[in-house]
C-alpha cells in the first residue's frame, strides 16, 4: 500500500499543476438556495457511472459532481462537496485522496465514481447499512432488503437519534460477523462506517443538530437525491473531520457492546485512520497537489 503510493510521488502534482489553491478553496462555500443544482435532480443514464456511496451518487445525480460520474478530481470534490451539501475541503482532500487510489492511474489526478466499488480498497468494505457484503452479491448498489432492515431501526421514529443510528449500523455488524464467512471487519472498517453514519446525519441535518428527518435519509439513500423539495438545506455550519469525529466518538459511546469493537476511539481517530490510508503527509500533499497543506488536517 505504503509503496503503490510512493511510486505515485514522482507523477503526481502534474495533473492540476496550475491550480490557484486560495480562488479554488474561496469557491467552497454552500451554494446560494436559488442555485439551479438543487432543483435539477436527474438519475444516471445509461453511460453513467455511479459508486457504492450516495453521498457522491448525490452530487453527481444534481450535478455537483460530473453528471456522468467521471475524472472526478480533488478539486472538483472539495468545490461541489462545499456547494452541495457543506461538506468541509478538509474532509473531501483527505477522502478524495483515498478514492484516487481507487482509479486505475492516481497519479493521473482523477478516478471515477465506480472505481470505488473496489472491494476492500480502500475505502469499500462489508458491515454497509444499503449494500449487500461483498460476499452475498452486488455490494455496491442500493439494496432494498438491506434498506428496509436498516430502517427498521427508525421505525415510529420521524429524525434519526444517536442511538437509533448507532443500533442500525451495529446491527449490520452483527449480522456480517453472524452470517457472512469473508466478513471483514476490525477498527478500519468501524471508522469508517461510523463516519458514513455520521455524514448521513450532519448532512442532513447539522453538527448542532445530529438529528436527520427519516425523509431526507430516505431520499438520500433511495434516489440518492439531495432533500431540498423536502425542506432540506445544506447545514449552515461545514460538516468537516473535527464534526465527524466527534459524532463517530458519540455512536460509539452509545453502543452497549462498544467494548466488542476492539478500539479506543478519540476525536481524532476518524480522520488518522484515512491520513494512514493514504500514506501519510507528504503522500496526501502529492495527491491533492499541495492543497492538503492549506487544510487544516487533524492528526497532520
Ligand atoms: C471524496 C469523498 C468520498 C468518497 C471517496 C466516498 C466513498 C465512499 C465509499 C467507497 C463508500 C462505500 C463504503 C461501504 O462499503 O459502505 C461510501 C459509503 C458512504 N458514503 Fe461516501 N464517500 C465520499 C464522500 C461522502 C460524502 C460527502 C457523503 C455525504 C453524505 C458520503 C456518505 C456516505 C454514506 C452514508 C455511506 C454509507 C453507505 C452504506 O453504508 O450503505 N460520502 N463512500
Ligand atoms: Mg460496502
């Protein structure tokens, strides 16, 4: 892993060589309510590609992302994660970073969205709350009975709570380890899909709220449509590591069985555990083409 990365060190930084990081960086703010983006939702079509993620099915379905799910960038993501849905630079330079190790050439500065269905690498893993493990199946499309399961744990309920939350992820856990003979799952995989728990949440609420009306996360993950027909608008405060970190430590505290997870989870945990993955500083730096150095990064 460590040496996929330095082989890319040598290439990497030529693919957006002229970038201005402070104009790009001034672009990441919430778009206006009147931006056109919100209203125009248009599925996939044919030569589309999407991923195992809605968070980034969602930007492309509204086109903060391109439409096509294609050569998406670093900067591309920071812009239309900001725009959309105030998804913090920080946190899209860092995820962003790993999705590029996804793509058959990193170094060449993009990859495209079903890239990330890779099993395992990096970021894909078993324990989804709307995908199937990789061991039943398609493991990376909207699987409904894996839904209808998930939301049964929000039943009676019109907004997510953090134990709700945290039950329905865990929930996936159980099964996986209970049912599935390739189940991969140790402190990665619990980082990472309590982080996903917690996007969902403070997308679609705020990190002041952490409370998601149960029809937004349905429109989420269903139509992996953006909720502003609903009344949803992006959280007036960025979601960012620092946010999500401190709610992965939350659903984490929650969870009765915490201590069968096997980890010690600080704020910082979320965020190191994607720097690792990556390589490092100096590997994130050449991945994002220096703009890792103007974020400020927790753990860098
Ligand atoms: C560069 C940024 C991002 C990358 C590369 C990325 C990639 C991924 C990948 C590969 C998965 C599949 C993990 C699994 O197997 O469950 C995933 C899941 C997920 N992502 Fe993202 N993501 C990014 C940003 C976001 C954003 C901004 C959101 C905001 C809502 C988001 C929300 C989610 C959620 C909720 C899941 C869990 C889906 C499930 O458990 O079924 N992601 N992401
Ligand atoms: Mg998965």
């Amino acid at each position: 892993m460590k040496s996929t990365v330095s082989l890319l060190l040598a290439t990497a930084g030529l693919a957006y060589a002229q970038l201005d990081i402070p104009a790009l960086l001034a672009q990441a703010v919430p778009a206006l309510p009147t931006d056109p983006r919100f209203r125009d939702y248009r599925p996939p079509g044919k030569n589309d590609v999407r991923s195992p993620c809605p968070g980034l099915n969602s930007l492309a379905n509204h086109g903060f992302l391109n439409r096509n799910g294609k050569n998406i960038t670093v900067p591309q993501l920071i812009v239309g994660g900001a725009q959309g849905i105030n998804i913090g630079p920080d946190f899209m330079a860092v995820v962003g970073a790993a999705g590029l190790l996804s793509s058959p050439n990193p170094a060449g500065g993009s990859f495209d969205l079903n890239n990330l269905d890779r099993h395992n690498f990096p970021i894909e893993h078993d324990v989804s709350i709307s995908r199937q493990d990789h061991y039943f199946g398609n493991w990376y499309d909207f699987n409904q009975r894996v839904w209808t399961g998930t939301l049964s744990y929000f039943k009676g309920l019109t907004r997510t709570t953090t134990p709700t939350a945290s039950k329905a992820r865990y929930a996936r856990v159980q099964y996986c380890e209970t049912n599935n003979p390739e189940c991969t799952y140790g402190p990665r995989q619990f980082l990472f899909s309590s982080g996903e728990t917690g996007l969902y949440v403070q997308i679609l609420s705020s990190p002041l709220v952490n409370s998601a009306p149960i029809s937004y996360v349905r429109s989420l993950f269903e139509k992996q449509k953006l909720p502003f027909d609903l009344g949803w608008r992006p959280s007036a405060v960025p979601i960012t590591f620092a946010t999500l970190g401190e709610y992965v430590v939350e659903l984490f505290a929650v969870n009765p069985d915490r201590a069968a997870e096997g980890i010690d989870v600080v704020q910082d945990s979320y965020a190191a555990t994607f720097v690792d993955l990556v390589g490092g500083a100096s590997a994130l730096r050449n991945l994002t083409n220096g703009i890792s150095d103007y974020l400020d990064i927790p753990g860098l």
